[in-house]
C-alpha cells in the first residue's frame, strides 16, 4: 500500500532509514518487528511425493505424473491430492 501526503504523520524511523505508513496501526505492527516486514522467510515448498499426479487449477483435465506446467495456459501444476476425509472450504462463509 501506498501511504500519501496526509498519511506522512505515520512514520517509524529504523536503522536510519524512515518509512512511512498509512495509519497508526499499520505503523504500531512494524514498529514492533521491524525485521520480520524487512527480511520474510520464505516459506518452504513442500517435497514433492513420489509418483504424485498434479493437475492444473484453471484446466483439471491436464493431469501428469510429477510437477511442471500446464500446456494450456503455463500456470504451475499442483498436486492432485485425494482424501477421505471431509475438509473446510476456505472460501465459504462459516455456518
């Protein structure tokens, strides 16, 4: 996000450096961590299982053993993981 000219009261000097926030709040949560805004840690792609079908998000009929790229569109393949077990749908709202 951007922070404009009104916003120039939100600021937290750090290392020498100012940064500028849009509000207090935004300010208050870097303030308190600098580091984890400045240096993320990337988070590690998990191994890929032996033998794994991976499909494409946008074209489920592209499956193929072990990860690549759709030929359709170029999008990574994911792994195409069958289970039992019920799971929540992140994307409905709660019941």
């Amino acid at each position: 996000m951007k922070a404009t000219r009104r916003a120039r009261k939100h600021r937290f000097e750090h290392r020498g450096l100012t940064f500028h926030f849009c509000s207090t709040g935004c300010r208050a949560k870097f303030a308190a961590a600098p580091q984890s805004y400045l240096e993320p840690k990337a988070a590690a792609p998990a191994p890929a299982k032996a033998g794994a079908t991976y499909t494409c998000p946008m074209h489920p009929e592209i499956r193929q053993l072990g990860p690549g790229s759709c030929p359709i569109c170029g999008m990574a393949l994911e792994p195409l993981e069958v289970s039992a077990e019920t799971v929540p749908n992140a994307r409905a709202p709660p019941t």
